[in-house]
C-alpha cells in the first residue's frame, strides 16, 4: 500500500469535497461508513456530509460503495441453512403502503422463505416496524438467531435493524430524517439496498413510489432510482426487479398503525371492502414477482395466480398469524380488532363540498397522519399505535357535502385541528369524473433494461 493510499482522512475535508461537488472513492465512503457505525465521527458531521450528498447527488459509483459499505458494517445473515430461496420486497415509501405485512406472508405460504428487515416511520411516511409493533408483545429487535428459529418454522419474519445489523445505516437514516436529507435517489438505493443484502437474499422485489405521496414526486427520478437499485443489487450477486407504482393516493383504505394491520387481516379474511382493491391488487403483482424470482413459478402471472390461491384458501393468514405469535404478538387482538382499536379521539370529517375527487396530495395526507400521533418528529419518540385515517372516498369517487369523507384518530382531540386542515388542503374537486386512469404499475425494471436505462441517461 502507497503513503498516498495509506494516509487517514479527515471527516472535514471529506464534507468539503462532497460540498464542492467531487466525487468520493469507495475507501473515503468506507471511512464514513464505519465512523457512522462506532460513532466516532459527530452527529453534526455526518449531518453535513448527507446535505452535502443531498445537494450534490451520488453517483453510481459512490451509491454502490455505500450501499456495500453500510451492508458490511455489521452482522449479515445467511439465509443458506434454512433449504429455501430467499426473496423480499421493500417499498420506497407510501402512505398506507402496507404491502408487507401481505406479501411477506404470500410468498412464505408458496414455499418461500422472506427475511424481512425493515424500518421505522420516515418523513411523511409510515413504518413498517411501528405498524406491527401495534400489536402488543410483538418483538422486531430479534437476534439473527431468532431471526433464523421464526424463518426456518413459518418462512417469514419481519425484524429492525438491530445494533449488530447494518449499524451504519441506523443512524444515517435517524439523521436523514431529522435534517431533511431524504429523498435523493442514491442515499434512498444505498439504505435500502443495504438492508436487504445484510438479508443475504437469492432475490429482491423493489415498489418504487411515483405521484404525490412518493419521496421523489418527479417520475424521472423515480424512474432513476428504480433503474439504479436493480443495477446495484444485481451487481452484489442478487435478483432484482423494480416496479413503479402509483402513490397518487393513499394505498388501500387506511393510514396509520394499527388500521392498517386490522385492513391487511380483513383482506387476507376475505371482508376487506372495495376501497381495499387496489391494495389486493398491488399485493398479488409484487408477491407474484416474488414467487417467479424465487423459482416457484415460471413468470410473474403464474405467481401472481399462486399469491391468489394463497390468499384465498387462507394460508396467507395462517403464516401471518404463526409469524405474529412467534414473534411474541397478542394474536388475540386479530379477532377483537374493535375491542382493541381504542384512539384517544375519533372524528368523522364531512365532505366540505360535492363533486369528484379529481386529485390527493398523497403528501400532505401523510403529514396529516404523522401529525394525528401516528410518526414521530424526533428519532426515539413513541408513536400512537391507534392514530391514523381511514379514508370513505378515493380518487374518482363522486361524493355529496356533508358526507363522511375521512374518519380521524387521533391521540387526543388537540390533535385533530391540523390534520383536518391538511385533509381539506390536500383534496381537489371536480364537477366531472376525470378520463384519465392512471395505472397502478407503470413500468417494470429488469436487470437489462435497469443498464440500459442508466447508460442513457445523464444525471
């Protein structure tokens, strides 16, 4: 090793590089990375780094170096001992994006084993995490070894970054959430992607977000982003494709914690109601995905027929009920789910006007659900397990003044005043239905076409 290659590096000239719109070597990225995990470099230092990188972007390059680096920067788990291929799916954030706790079970119920770690609210965003840990006694902070126990007996398992897993990404995330570092293709790929490889997964399944709700609100980033985590994954050895999908409204009926668990069970009962429709529908097409990348099926449509015979016949059900208990759940409230379900306020918003409704600030809508109680503004802070929205009319329908158009809960009633406010901002009317549909998935990234699209184009 050359003096040059040895030398130390020093955060600050590091951030200044960045700032001035340079370009850092996978050994800079890989002294930041392990700086984050033993917290040997200040909170405020890696702040101004993740801005500087907001500002400037990262490139291919540096978004693969990261992604690896944070991978690296703690404990990986080897999915080899349990005699299945393991597939996962991960969501660039949504409101009511509720995917997993469906998919996860689907797949599992084919034959699949799905290693899932996931994270916690992020911006206007729900958690995966704070949903399922509604449930009271349900334990995300697993060891891998228990990790392995839950998989190995029920196929799926859902699980949080712990101190030994992806470290580094723990805190850059907390802190990507506190200074407004969030939505930028390569720091979005890098965290993301360097959770699911800790899971040492066969392949993965991406939802990337378009529309108003989605971090990135441009479909060419998001195209961009897409394109650049199937790139990514698959040059770490992994099978992935990437769908985009609408976020132009919330997914599903519910936005929140525990509502969104109750709409996933009803749905896998079959008692979800026609709101739910397009939540089933998104479901099947990425466990479909899933199934296929995982060998089960030979194409994507029969696997999404399996993901339907699976939620039919209920198996689905059966392992998120196994996954739930052995994971130390109250499975019990999956029955009472009413006897449960006790906010600390409820309101019924009337529809303020009549009309269509042409159009969601799926954005705004989430601000409104993290503001009833159901995020948090700080990283640490407890969430409200009963706050959200369930939404009675979605994008299209004709509603009447005076209607129930939302139902709020909320952890107290001085809560309510903004969200409601937010709610009646985020909503256009129209006198006449739209002619336009918008596709629930729009575009399909492959490890071909993912290439091809980033030698195309100039970021």
């Amino acid at each position: 090793m050359s003096a040059t290659q040895a030398a130390p590096f020093h955060m600050v000239d590091l951030i200044l590089k960045k700032r001035d719109g340079g370009s850092l070597t996978a050994r800079e990225i890989g002294f930041i990375v392990k700086g984050a995990a033993n917290e040997s470099i200040p909170a405020e230092q890696l702040a101004a780094w993740l801005m500087a990188s907001w500002l400037n972007g990262l490139s291919i390059e540096e978004t693969r170096a990261l992604a690896v680096a944070m991978r690296d920067s703690g404990e990986k788990f080897d999915p080899s001992r349990l005699g299945k291929v393991a597939v996962d799916k991960h969501s660039t954030g949504g409101v009511g994006d509720k995917t997993s706790f469906l998919v996860a079970p689907l797949a599992a119920a084919c034959g699949l084993a799905v290693p899932m770690i996931s994270g916690r609210a992020l911006g206007h965003t729900g958690g995966t995490l704070d949903k399922l840990e509604s449930i009271p006694g349900f334990r995300t902070a697993l060891t891998l070894q228990e990790f392995e126990a839950v998989l190995q007996r029920y196929g799926a398992a859902i699980i949080s970054q712990t101190s030994s897993v992806v470290p580094a990404d723990r805190v850059l995330y907390a802190l990507r959430d506190r200074t407004g570092t969030v939505e930028k293709p390569g720091l979005i790929a890098a965290s993301i992607l360097s959770k699911k490889l800790a899971a040492g997964l066969d392949a993965l399944v991406l939802d990337v977000k378009t529309g108003s709700g989605s971090f990135l609100r441009k479909r060419a980033d998001a195209e961009y982003l897409g394109a650049l985590m199937v790139a990514t994954a698959e040059a770490a050895g992994t099978k992935t494709v990437a769908l985009l999908t609408d976020m132009g409204q919330p997914l599903g009926r519910t936005a929140g914690n525990w509502i969104e668990i109750a709409e996933c069970v009803a749905l896998m009962r079959g008692q979800a109601a026609e709101a739910s429709s397009d939540l089933r529908e998104l479901s099947l097409h990425l466990a479909g995905w899933m199934i296929h990348l995982g060998g089960k099926e030979e194409t994507a449509e029969k696997g999404y027929k399996a993901a339907a015979n699976a939620l039919e016949d209920g198996s689905a059900l059966k392992v998120f009920s196994e996954m739930i208990a052995a994971q130390g759940g109250d499975i019990s409230v999956l029955d009472d789910q009413k006897g449960f379900h006790k906010p600390g306020a409820t309101y019924v918003l009337e529809a303020w006007q009549s009309g269509y409704v042409e159009a969601m600030d799926t954005m705004e809508l989430g601000w409104a659900v993290q503001r009833l109680g159901a995020g948090r503004d700080k990283a640490g802070e407890p969430v409200d397990p009963h706050a959200g929205i369930e939404f009675h009319a979605k994008r299209g329908a004709r509603v009447e003044k005076g209607q129930p158009f939302a139902t709020l809960y909320a952890t107290s009633t001085a809560r309510l005043e903004e969200p409601i406010a937010r709610i009646k901002k985020a909503i256009a009317f129209s006198e006449e239905p739209s002619a336009d549909e918008i596709p629930l998935v729009s575009h399909i990234f492959t490890r071909e076409n993912a290439e091809a699209f980033l030698r195309d184009t100039v970021r």
